[in-house]
C-alpha cells in the first residue's frame, strides 16, 4: 500500500476529529472517556484470521485516530460551567 494512502486517511482521520471538536465543543465528559477507552481496546484487539491485510490495518488505524484524538481533545477541551459573579 502506497504511503499517500496511508498519510491522507489519518490525515482525514485526525482533521474530521479536530473539526467536530471546533464546530460542537466538548460533550460530556464520558462520551469523550468512552471514546478514548473504544480506541485503545480497538488498538489492543487481534485482528481476526480471515480480515487480515493492509485495507483492515489502515480502516482500523484511522478508526483508532479518530476515537483517540476526539476523546482527548474534548476531556482537554472540557469546561465545568461557573456562575460568574457580577
């Protein structure tokens, strides 16, 4: 597999990440937990048998990018609301 392919899917992974984090704003903070601990077990898990191959390597590694970079940056991201007092 080309290594253009590659660059521009993380690259598309990580930009969609940061964009919905611009355009929405963190949500609560479990979704982004959740999001975060998706991604590692995504990452930690063997692929099965017969799914083996570079198309599944690089659908899985922009999935993980995606989840990873959503979920840390909307818990950095992240606001508690304070009353501002006049």
């Amino acid at each position: 597999m080309s290594t253009i392919w590659v660059v521009l899917s993380y690259g598309i992974s990580l930009g969609l990440a940061v964009l919905l984090l611009y355009v929405f704003h963190a949500r609560s903070w479990y979704w982004h937990m959740l999001s975060v601990m998706c991604a590692l077990g995504l990452g930690l898990m063997p692929p099965p048998a017969n799914w083996q191959g570079p198309t599944y390597d690089l659908s899985l590694g922009s999935l993980f990018v995606f989840l990873l970079v959503w979920g840390i940056g909307g818990m950095l991201m992240f606001k508690t609301h304070h009353e501002k007092h006049a």
